[in-house]
C-alpha cells in the first residue's frame, strides 16, 4: 500500500477516534443537539475523514471501503452547505457508519 494512502487512512480512524471521544460513551443525541461546540468539532473531523477519503480515492481509486463516495458527498455538504446541516443525518452517521468505517481503516491499516 502507497505510504500517502496510509497517511490518509491514519488520519481518518483519528478523525474516528476523536469523534467517540468527544461523544464519551453514552453517544447522547440530545446531549448533541444541546452543544454547538460538540456538533462543530465533529462535523469538523467529518471534513478531515471526508478530504482524506478524496485523496486516497485519487491516489488509488481502488482500495476498498465502503460508502467512499457518500463520505466524500458528506463532507462536501458540511464544508459548502454548513447552513444546511441536518444534525440528524450527521448522528446518524456517527451512530450506523462510523464503526464500520472504523472496522475497515484498522483491517487496511494491518495490511
């Protein structure tokens, strides 16, 4: 695997990782809703999972993981249509996505 793509990918399950940070362990939507400063900082590591996707889709359009294009729309809408952000949509992909994405970065982070 080319050196960048693994960049890319680290910099994604930190991204991950700093999301199930920020959510602690009870992953609250309420407590969500209630924080702008919550919701800023994950949608801001949205932005960096969903750069970091378009660079490896670039630099090597066939390493496989699963809804690359729908992170890479993702972060296109948080960047260029932040006033109309469904926090819904963003939870549920933090709550359905991010584990399995999660799954895959740590199985292509072992190859």
């Amino acid at each position: 695997m080319d050196d960048q793509v693994r960049k890319y990918l680290y910099d994604i399950g930190e991204a991950i990782a700093s999301i199930f940070s920020y959510l602690g362990d009870k992953r609250d939507f309420s407590c969500y809703l209630g924080s702008k400063m919550l919701r800023r900082a994950v949608e801001r590591e949205f932005e960096i999972i969903g750069e970091a996707m378009n660079r490896i889709d670039r630099v090597d359009p066939h390493i496989a993981i699963s809804y690359k294009t729908q992170i890479i729309s993702m972060r296109n809408r948080v960047i260029h249509g932040y006033d109309k952000i469904d926090d819904a949509i963003v939870w549920g992909a933090v709550v359905k996505y991010l584990p399995m994405l999660q799954e895959e970065i740590d199985s292509l982070m072992k190859q």
